[in-house]
C-alpha cells in the first residue's frame, strides 16, 4: 500500500504542476464493461501503421473494423488480412478518415499517416468521441501539440501515442533510478538519435510524375504545401526528410529518446531553460530532402542542470542520465548500463514506479542472466494492450498526450534552435520563447489547400 500511495503522491504533485501551468484536467469518461470488446479503426496502414494494426489484431479485448489509406492498395492489402485473420469479409475500407470517425461502432483509432496529418486526424478523432493510439510526434510544429493536448481534453479522450520504449523493461528500470535518487542529483542528460544513417533512397529524376492509379495524391498531402506528385516525396526512409510532411530526425525520432530523458528527469519538462544549437546542417543537393541532418544542442536549465541532444555520430545513441554519485544509460537492443551496483537494486517500497496506473499489481521485476552475474531486470509490457487497458479504467496510458508533447516541443525547439542560430529561451509556463518574436512566430506551421486545426 505504501508503494501505491506514492504513487498516487506522485501523479498528484505531476497534476498540480501541470495545472500549474496550464494543461486542462483530465475528467474521467464511463469506462467500458470488462467483456466489451472494443472496435478500432486504422487510419495509415503503411509499414508501421501495418505493424499496429498487426499488434491489435493479435488482442483478444478488441477487433479491427475498418481501415482507411490515400493508396487503396496498401489499404486492400491491410482489408485482406484483417478479414483473414478474422475469416470473414466485415472489414470496411474508406480513402477518407473523415468517414471513418464517422461511424459511431467505432470506439478507437489508430493514427499512422505522415506527421503532418498527426493533428488534424487527432483532433478531429477526439471531438469524435473516439479514443486513439496515435504515432508520434504530435505534428511538425509546436502548436499542433497544444491543439491536440486541447482537443483530448476538453472531449474526454485516452491518447496512447506511438512512444513504445516506455513499455520495455529496461528504459522502465533506466528512468526509475534517475527519478528515485539512485544516481544522486542529475547534473546532465546526454540524448542522442540516429540522423546521418538515413539517406534518401530516391535517385531521381526529381521532374512532375504521373500520380499512380489508386494514389489519393491531394488527401495525402492534406495541408503542406501543393507540389507535383514524385516518388521522391513518399519513398520511406524519404518523406522524414522532407519539411513539408516531417520535422526531421531531430523530433520524428527524437522524441523517443528525448522522451525516456524526461521520464527520468521531469525538470526537463518543467523547468526554464536556454538553447543553442550549433554544429547543425542541412540534407543539401539530395533530392526533396531539405531537413536537418546533423545537429548538437545544449539545453541549460535554471537548476544549472544541462542536456546535450545530437545526432548519434557525435555522441553515443541512446539516453544516459549522470549524476552526482552514479549514471545510467539506456538503449534499443535492451540494452541497460550503470554505475557498479546498480543494476542489483530493486525496487524498494515508497519508490516511484513507471508502470501504468491500471499495472501496479504487475510484478515486472526479475532476476537475469549475464556474463557478468545476475541482475536486476524488468519485463516489457504490451503498449497497444495498453490503449485497451486504458480505455477500460479511463486511466491516462503509459504515453499519455502531456508526455508525447514534451518529448515532441523538446525536439521542435531543438530544430527552431538549429534554424535561427541563435540562443533561445524557452518558459514551459507560458509554452512560449522569452522575448524572441521571430522564434516564437515557428510555433505554428502554415496550412494549404483548405486546411485547418
């Protein structure tokens, strides 16, 4: 009991302070009966919407109804393996998500089109009814954040987003010793995310192509800016290299990293802190690609605490917490280092656990294996049964809307930082640059075509 009523400690003092600075409450919704079994519809059934609608379809608490993508083969293909794991022939197709949300049996969605569709599907879901997991970031401006946050609030809605590392063991225990005081006072946090790796794989030519059969080229590019269909827009790992549709690899992938930091060391979040970015450059004469390829910024919080985020060919990948009497670093490939004896120390009661709220009975803690001896490890838990668990208990998920839109501003001013060259000043209170106009006027991203939040 001890341990839940830190917990419960825990998530008050967080509410407070996010009421502190202005996030809107989340009030409750009528939870769903225990054998209820909850329908989603799929919203992107690219390679990693496939992958999400491939996870839900393996749960026994909901089922798939409905799919909708701009490239109706990639959307039959999804159609076609979902009636087949189902053995029938009731899953329906839309090319537009607005019919989609539309159909009231529809309890959830899954949101895995381009980042710049992240908002407008998100909000227009919530105001819906419908709760989502929605990929990550929240969009490809700062704003697209604060609409969605709004959005999900004021209609009730449960948000798990696409920030999986939170449900494997290891960025789990790698957070808890930071945020218990195993490592001391946390004097630095390295981040560092794959950027350079990833190249264009379109050669060109670059020249207006012919938009294939099938291909709703308009609908998907929503609100970026009209340009003539060439495959060197859409090709994967492309599109993130491009402005219009994607951030770039300092918040597309940033945020996964940038989000296990705060985890573990919620200041980040919170406190008031300058930036600069320098050593940054840009993807220059490789087709469409127009976003940041290199980059190095150092945030210097008011506490005196700093974070150093890069790409991982200037640091090592991953997120490392250091501390005044040990460190911790955590990586894909459940990978998990530290200071000698730290990764014997379990769990004691009155600490702070990570698991969702909905978990606690969850005994995640085991012994492990190794080469050098046994440790301490803790098991994964499953983030799209997360979205069902959450939904039941009306519980906020383990990647919940307030963390994804840290993770995702951490890694927007990152690139706001980069772009201007100059050193920001950024006050969570307020969401706002201090005293900088032309920063704060890249808070928002412009939208074509008929478009808006």
């Amino acid at each position: 009991m001890k341990t839940e009523l830190n917990r419960r400690q825990f998530i008050k003092r967080t509410t407070v302070a996010a009421a502190a600075l202005g996030f809107p409450a989340l009030i409750p919704a009528t939870a769903f009966g225990a054998n209820d079994r909850i329908t989603i519809g799929c919203i992107g059934v690219g390679d990693r919407g496939a992958l999400n609608m491939r996870n839900f379809l393996g749960l026994d608490g909901c089922r798939v109804v409905a799919v909708c993508d701009v490239q109706r083969d990639r959307m039959q293909k999804a159609k076609n393996h979902v009636d087949q794991k189902y053995g029938d022939k009731g899953c329906a197709m839309f090319g537009d998500y607005r019919e989609l949300i539309a159909r009231k049996e529809i309890d959830a969605v899954m949101i895995a089109a381009q980042d710049h569709w992240h908002s407008l599907i998100a909000t227009a879901a919530a105001s819906a009814g419908k709760d989502m997991f929605c990929e990550k970031p929240t969009g490809v401006c700062i704003n697209d954040g604060l609409v969605t946050r709004a959005a999900l609030r004021k209609n009730k809605r449960v948000y798990q987003s696409g920030m999986w590392q939170r449900s494997l063991g290891n960025f789990r225990q790698g957070a808890e010793l930071a945020l218990n005081g195993h490592l001391g006072k946390i004097t630095e946090v390295q981040v560092a995310v794959e950027g350079p790796n990833f190249q264009p794989k379109f050669k060109g030519p670059y020249d207006p192509e012919p938009v294939p059969e099938g291909f709703d080229w308009m609908m998907w590019q929503g609100a970026a800016r009209l340009n003539p269909f060439n495959q060197g827009r859409v090709a994967y790992p492309d599109w993130y290299l491009v402005n219009d549709y994607c951030e770039g690899w300092t918040t597309n992938w940033g945020v996964h990293h940038l989000d296990i930091a705060n985890w573990g060391c919620p200041i980040l979040g919170t406190e008031l802190f300058e930036v600069e970015c320098q050593k940054s450059s840009y993807y220059i004469n490789k087709g469409f690609a127009d976003n940041i390829e290199r980059w190095k910024a150092t945030f210097t919080y008011a506490s005196g605490l700093r974070m150093i985020f890069s790409d991982d060919h200037q640091q090592k990948g991953g997120t490392k917490f250091i501390g005044e009497k040990g460190w911790a670093y955590v990586n894909r490939g459940d990978t998990i280092e530290a200071s000698e004896g730290l990764l014997q120390l379990r769990p004691k009661p009155g600490e702070i656990r990570l698991l969702p709220a909905d978990s606690m009975s969850f005994d995640d803690v085991t012994t492990l294996k190794t080469k050098e001896g046994d440790r301490v490890g803790y098991k994964r838990i499953d983030h799209w049964q997360g979205l069902l668990d959450a939904m039941r208990s009306r519980e906020e998920p383990i990647a919940n809307i307030d963390a994804t839109h840290v993770a995702s501003t951490l890694g927007m001013i990152t690139g706001i930082a980069a772009r201007l060259q100059q050193k920001l000043k950024w006050d969570w209170r307020t969401e706002r640059f201090v005293d900088n106009d032309s920063a704060n006027s890249m808070l928002v991203r412009p939208m074509h075509n008929g478009w808006k939040l």
